[in-house]
C-alpha cells in the first residue's frame, strides 16, 4: 500500500508551520523561500507565527547563565575514589594509542613465526636428529647375527645409524662425549677413535657391564640388562627404542613456545585494536 | 624580483590569537595533570566549571540533577584525560558535559521528576540586568521564568537542540558532532522546538512582544 498525501487542514497548517520555522531559522533557499515568504504576505496567521519565533528566538538566546552553586573542583579522596583498579590501568595501558604494546605485539609474533619456521623445518631438526641417533645407536653382541638388521627394522632413525662407524660429518653432540663410567675408569679406552663420538662394534659390546663409555652406552647396557637373554628379539628392541627418542620434546618445545609467543603477540594486537575503537567510540 | 606578497594561506602566519595562548594552557594543565598533579586538573575546572553549569542547567531542568551530572562530567574528563588529544580541551569537556546531560535525562525519562522547583518558590527570581526600573526587572523576570518553564516541558532533544544553537552559539555542524545526529536532525529539532515553544507560550505571547 502506497503512501497517501494528507491535505487535510492540519496537515497543511503543521507543513506550513514548518515552512515558516525554516524561514526564521535561515534555512531556506530558492523555492522553498519564495513559497514561505508569500504564505507570509498573504496569511495573517503565519505573518504573527514568524514574527512570535523571532522574539522567542531572541529571548532565548538572552536568558542569564544559570549561577553556579557548586565547586566542581575534585578532591584527593575524589581522586583515590576515580583510580582505576588494577585491570583497569591494564586495560587503560593496553588501549592507550601511544603505549608501547604495538611494538611489544609485533616483536612478540615475529618470535613466535620464527619459532615455528624453525621447528617445522625439517634440515634444522634433521640433522639434530640424525646426531642424536647416531649417538643412540643400539650395540649388538658380536655372533648377533641379524641384530643390526633387526635394530633397522626398529625406526627409520636407527637405521641411518652405521653399526660399525660413525656418520660421516657427524657432529658430537654432548652425548657423543666418552665419559668413562664408574665401573670402567681404570679400563683403558676402547678401539673406537674418539673423534667419532660414538661408541660401536664389538669392542663396545665385548665386555659388558664395563665398556660403556657415554650415557647411551650405559643406556644400551640397561636396555640389555633389562631384556634378559632369552627375551625375543621384539622385546630387546622394544626395551632399546627410548634411547633414541631425546629429539621429540625438543622440538615440542620450541614449538609449543612458539604458538604461545605468536598468540600473545595477536591477542595484544587486537586488544589494543579493540579497546583503541572503543575508545575513540 | 621575488614577489613579497604571499602566495597562498599557508605562507601567511597566523598572529596568536587569545584563543590560542587559551589553548597552549590548557595542554600544558593537562599534560601536568597526566603527570599526577591535581591542581592542573583542577585549574581546568575552575577554567571551565561555570561554562559547564551554564550549559547543563538549560539541559537538565532540575538544578541538583544539573549539578550532578556536571560533576560526573569533570569525574570522566578526569578518568578519561589519556584519550584528549586536541586541539581544543573546551569542545571535548563540552561534548563530555553534553553527554552527561543526555544521559542524565534519558534517566529522568524513566524516574520523572517535578522540573524547575524554583518556579514554586514566590521568593526565587531571575538575576536582574542592568536596568534598575522596577517594571522592567519585573517583565524580565516574569518573561525568563516562563520561557525557562516552557523550555523546560520541550522534548530534551529539542531543548537540548535550542540550548546548544541559540544560547551557546555552536553551529549545526558543531551540534551534529556533539549529539550525533544529522544535520538534518539539527534542524529538524531546533524548527520543532521552537514551534513547540510558541505553542506552550501562546497566551503569554504579549510578554515576550512588549
């Protein structure tokens, strides 16, 4: 249903009553002030309306400033009253548009982006894993045979560990470092060369109980302990596969750290967004 | 030979101008006040407590609710000083003051109260101008006291509207900023408020005409 003109009396009184305010008030231009102005010279009625918004115009804009009557001026209990809570100043500090959490926010997520770069690429931890592994490698008995195959079979890891030497190019990790156990301080060193970093081959296993010269050595010695001789092959390997596994958390970690650092550094972003809208709102 | 004369307004530097010292002195209030000093602030309010009243006592008909919503006007310029940054303090802590009112009276909205309690005391009159004859001093007070009256029974928008234009001065621009509304709003409630006037003041008309 359309809209239907009103051209009832009072509805032409109340458009021409607005006519004539908009006229007193200087709003008026091109037709519609001709229109208005000639409702004034020809009606009585809105002659005396113009003429009445004119002095009620003047009269109020010479009404006396209302005197004051009271001091507006605050006082420290006002003032101790005003302060903000704690979360308050917070909210304050985190909204303010000249505060330092922007900055704070960027270098915040710019730590958190490199973390993850750095702990999804894979040369980065690769390669600390492949040093860890080789140190973790498991120690076969001599006349084993089929031990090492078997060790392959455990994890993708193990595999890359050589059994008999050392990775090529391999850095020495702590781990790597001979460190003679208690039980075989006054056993002179092994055949292994040192430099390798890794305790492997028969020299290693011949003398059970005193030839561990690293921690992984001494874990692989509790590993055998603990899988007794007659175990099945599964459950030696089963006993031996945490000595490789040091990389995991690290990498966790670092990840972990991460996402907590990029999420603090978004979270402050869109809080000063926020409340910097809210504000100026 | 280099033309002296300026080339465009922005060659031309501007004498300071009172307005200007006014405004250098009350950033620095404000910048001692930010620093924990109370007496800037307060030097603030003792600047600007009168044009504050003035302006929310035409607003709020009711005297002590006038009173207290410019003292919660200083209270949240006072909270809220981080978020001044110029160029004028007198606008913001107007648009403040402004605020407090309309919220002010869009609760007395809901709790209605009797307006302008001085209009019931025979003993209240206006502040007298300068003419000292008696006959005057009464027309004016008589005259002031039913247009406060009937400014007093116009919607708070209107009045507000009328308040702002033809006692403060600001413009309908000013105004729109300050109220948030159009332009076109603006005017709308200053034309309707003053119609509304004449018609609440159609028998007391001969007062205002004398």
């Amino acid at each position: 249903m359309g809209h239907v003109p009103d051209h009832t009396p009072v509805a032409a009184a109340i458009e021409h009553a607005a006519l004539i305010a908009a006229l007193d008030a200087g709003d008026l231009a091109g037709i519609e002030r001709d229109r208005a102005a000639t409702l004034v010279g020809t009606c009585t009625g809105c002659a005396s309306l113009l003429a009445d918004l004119a002095v009620l115009r003047a009269a109020t804009a010479a009404l006396p400033a209302v005197p004051r009557t009271r001091d507006y001026r605050l006082t420290d209990a006002d003032v101790a009253r005003l302060r903000p809570p704690a979360w308050g100043r917070l909210v304050g500090w985190l909204g303010a548009p000249r505060s330092k959490v922007r900055p704070l926010a960027g270098g915040l997520a710019a730590l958190g982006i490199a973390g993850l770069l750095l702990s999804t690429t894979p040369g980065f931890f690769g390669q600390a894993a492949m040093t860890l592994s080789t140190t973790g490698a498991p120690v076969v008995a001599p006349g084993d045979a089929g031990g090492a195959g078997a060790a392959r079979e455990v994890s993708p890891q193990l595999s890359t560990a050589p059994t008999t030497q050392a990775v090529p190019g391999a850095i020495p990790g702590p781990k790597a470092v001979p460190v003679p156990s208690p039980a075989a301080a006054g056993v002179p060193a092994p055949t292994a060369p040192p430099s390798a970093g890794v305790l492997t081959g028969p020299a290693a296993a011949a003398t059970p109980g005193s030839s561990g010269f690293s921690s992984d050595a001494g874990a692989t010695d509790l590993a055998t302990k603990a899988a007794p001789p007659e175990a099945s092959q599964a459950e030696r390997n089963a006993a031996l596969t945490p000595a490789s596994e040091p990389a995991t958390p690290d990498r966790t970690l670092l990840l972990v750290l991460s996402l907590a650092l990029l999420a603090a550094g978004i979270g402050l972003f869109v809080a000063n967004r926020v409340l910097r809208h809210r504000a100026q709102a | 030979m280099d033309d002296p004369r300026p080339r465009s307004p922005e060659d031309v530097t501007p004498a300071a101008s009172p307005d200007d010292a006014t405004a250098r002195r009350d950033h620095l209030l404000v910048e001692r006040a930010l620093a924990g000093e109370l007496g800037a602030f307060n030097q603030l309010v003792e600047a600007y407590q009168d044009l504050c009243h003035s302006l929310v006592a035409r607003m709020v008909p009711d005297p002590d609710q006038a009173s207290d919503a410019v003292q919660e006007a200083f209270f949240s310029a006072y909270r809220n000083l981080r978020s001044y940054h110029g160029p004028s303090f007198r606008g913001w802590l107007t648009r403040i003051a402004i605020n407090a009112a309309m919220d002010l009276q869009r609760a007395r909205k809901r709790r209605p109260v009797s307006p302008y309690p001085e209009l019931d005391d025979e003993s209240w009159q206006p502040p007298a101008g300068s003419d000292s004859d008696p006959e005057t001093i009464a027309t004016t007070g008589e005259r002031q006291r039913v247009l406060v009256a009937a400014m007093g029974a116009i919607a708070a928008d209107q009045r507000t509207a009328i308040v702002l234009y033809d006692v403060e001065g600001y413009d309908y621009s000013e105004i729109a900023a300050m109220t948030g509304v159009s332009l076109g709003t603006v005017k709308s409630r200053i034309h309707r408020g003053r119609l509304a006037l004449r018609a609440l003041l159609a028998d007391r008309m001969e007062l205002f005409r004398s």
